[in-house]
C-alpha cells in the first residue's frame, strides 16, 4: 500500500517536496509490512505540509504549501511523480491545512500565520481558482489581564508557562559538553503550530487550523488562537458564518473529526482534550462532554486526531512526551473515554493514521515513519514494529 507525504521542505525541515511511502506489498491492502520511501514526487520548495486528495479523481492532489502561502493543485503523471495543475494560488500566511468538498466543486484553505479561512473554486479539471477569504474570528474572550506578558513565559487559561527553548539554552550551557545532550530539546521544536513571537507575549490571534465537512452541507472550521469552532455555509460567493462554539479559553482546537453518529470531535493543541460537540434538535451546536488526555506533560501539544474504521475507537497523536491517547467512543457517540496513553516510539508524532490493524505515525522531528500494530481486543498500540527514515514527514494520505 502506498501514501503521499506531506513535509517539510529546507527552510525548516529537510525535504524536497511531497514524498511516497510504500508499507508492505504495492498493491496489498493492508499497511503491516516493512516501510519504504519510494520516490519524490514532487519538488516543493515552500513545504507542502498537508495534501488532500480529489474526491473522485484518484491523479489529482492539492497541497497547502506552508511558507510560501499558497495552494498548488498536481495531477499524476506516471507512478512515482506529479506535475503541476494550473498555477498557485494565494491563500494567506501559513497555510498548513486543506479539504476538498465531496461535490469536488471547491475547497477550503486554513491558515495558521494570519487566521484566514479561503473559499476557492474548483473547475472542472480539478484547478483551485477564484479565492474568497471568509469573515474574521473574534476573540470570544477579549482582551484581559490574563494575557499580559510575564517573565517567565505566557499565561495559558490562568496558568504560567516557562519559556522552555530559552531554559533548555540555559541548562546546556550549565551543563557543558559532555552532558549537553541530556537536556531535552525544547528549543528544538518548530514554532509553525503553537507557538510564536505573540503567543511568547501572552497575546491572543486568530489561528486557523483545519476545516471539516459535516452532513448537510455544514463546514466546521477550527480557530487554535481563539479558542473557536465555527460552523459554515457554503456557495459560490463564499463562507457564510452560521455559528461559533468556544471551548474554554487556552485550549487551542486544532483538528475536527466527523464520526457517523453525526457527532464532531475536536483535540485541543493547548490543553490536550478531546471535546465533543453536537447539534440540539434546533440544529445549534454545544459541546456534550470532554475527555482530558490524563498522563500527558504540560508542555507537550496534541497533533492529529483519528479513528478505527469501525468508529469505535479514536486516536489523539501527543507531541513531546511522544504518545498515542486511545480514547472509546462511548454511547451513541455523545461520550469518549480515555483507554491508555500509548508510546509512539518516535519524536514529534505530527501525523498518523489508522490501517486496519496498523497505525502509521510520522515522527516530524525523528525525520522518519513508524508502523504499530493495533491490538484487535483493545485497539491500543504495541511496539513499533518497522520504521523507515523519511524527512520532516508532517502528512500521511492514502494513495487511491
């Protein structure tokens, strides 16, 4: 079985571009065998850190180019390689995510850098065109005490965090030479996700991160900077803004996972939760019930969120600590329930997936791509199982 990778190019990791990865047999099913990178298929200098695909066109792919803040369309032209579809076009600063809707006539841009939420259209071979930048977020919060510059850090839901790079900077030149390597490299981590200048400052902004498509032509979209989940219409002259869902102020929604029960699960970067959120008969949406990642370290960040193919188990990638939280769907889907808090046996898990029995999980900072298998009683990971080095691997997608 073969996947696209999203990653990150030079200027802050060390790919080319988007990569393919092979697990097991080409054309087996399953993703349990060894791993292998198999070709560059694309050279993208400004880091295609996310990739989706068409939903019915199994040669075109889209990529969220990062730091040049665009999106690029790419059409298939032999096995191992992809070409450009149409120019790139402009969607603002950082844009780290993209989805296609279902009916293939258009996609949706989030940008971490500057907060905006971009409407393109897509023609009929698939070109991504005719940008609309949706309305901005508002702080639900305002502006407080709470967020005023310390010291020591930033303040976070009323808790202070200690600047770690400049404590690990310290603490290595302490400790000279022969010990520096013992001291955990916080200063080592890419400020593209939770971290900036501003939120160095204690100061809140708008931080796009991701959109979901729902059942009935709603679209979810994630704000990690305001705390917000915002529901969306959609057509042909843009976004319209239907309603907003704060969660509780330091939390950081980052990513949104639909589950058939008609439910929508969110993990929180900040605050390491999976909340989850549900329409009352009227059609608002509240959040239900919320699950903590329990064994979690205060400075780690949670990543990706997925599940089983059966929906009965989701699974919530940790940065930092390095760990997998396994969570049960509980109930009609109104409930998660903490399992375990696995290790992923990789740095920076900033993406993973679940293949039947075998999930994949691309350690960004370990410049590689790790295979566990699943428990098929539990659901929980064991160890790992192959590995395969793979540069500043950020995104894993399914090859069609």
């Amino acid at each position: 079985m073969r996947f696209w990778v999203g990653a990150y190019a030079p200027d802050t990791g060390s790919a080319e571009g988007i990569g393919i990865l092979q697990a097991g047999e080409r054309d087996a099913l399953g993703a349990g065998g060894p791993l292998g990178m198999v070709a560059t298929a694309a050279e993208v200098p400004g880091s295609p850190s996310w990739v989706a695909a068409h939903p019915s066109n199994d040669d075109i792919l889209y990529a969220a180019v990062e730091f040049d803040g665009t999106v690029q369309a790419f059409r298939r032209s032999s096995e191992t390689r992809l070409s450009p579809l149409g120019p790139p076009v402009e969607a603002g600063g950082a844009v780290c995510h993209v989805a296609v809707s279902p009916d293939a006539s258009f996609l949706i841009a989030s940008c971490w850098g500057d907060g905006r939420v971009v409407r393109m259209a897509l023609d009929a071979q698939g070109r991504p065109s005719r940008p609309i930048v949706s309305a901005e977020a508002a702080d639900p919060y305002g502006a407080s005490s709470e967020q005023a510059s310390v010291s020591t850090g930033a303040r976070v839901s009323g808790a202070v965090v200690p600047d770690l790079a400049a404590a690990a900077r310290a603490l290595r030149e302490a400790a000279g030479e022969e010990y520096a390597h013992l001291i955990p490299a916080y200063d080592d981590v890419p400020l593209t996700d939770a971290e900036s200048e501003e939120a160095a400052a204690g100061a809140r902004v708008s931080r796009a991160h991701q959109a979901v498509f729902l059942a009935n032509g709603l679209v979810a979209t994630t704000d990690m900077g305001f705390d917000l989940v915002r529901f969306w219409s959609a057509n042909e002259g843009g976004l319209i803004l239907v309603q907003e869902v704060a969660l509780p102020k330091g939390s950081g929604p980052r990513h949104g996972l639909w589950h058939p029960s008609g439910h929508l699960y969110v993990v929180t970067e900040l605050s390491c939760e999976v909340f989850v959120l549900a329409p009352d008969r009227a059609g608002r949406w509240h959040v239900v019930s919320g699950q903590p990642l329990l064994g979690t370290l205060p400075t780690d960040t949670a990543a990706e969120l997925s599940m089983s193919r059966d929906g009965t188990t989701l699974y919530a990638g940790v940065r930092g600590s390095d760990t997998v939280g396994v969570l049960s769907v509980r109930g009609h889907g109104e409930e998660v329930q903490l399992l375990a808090l696995a290790e992923t046996g990789t740095h920076w898990p900033r993406h993973h997936l679940v293949v039947d029995d075998t999930l994949l999980v691309a350690g960004q900072l370990a410049h590689e791509i790790v295979s566990l298998s699943l428990d098929t009683r539990t659901g929980v990971p064991g160890r790992v199982r192959h590995r395969t080095p793979s540069p500043s691997p950020t995104r894993l997608l399914p090859m069609r």
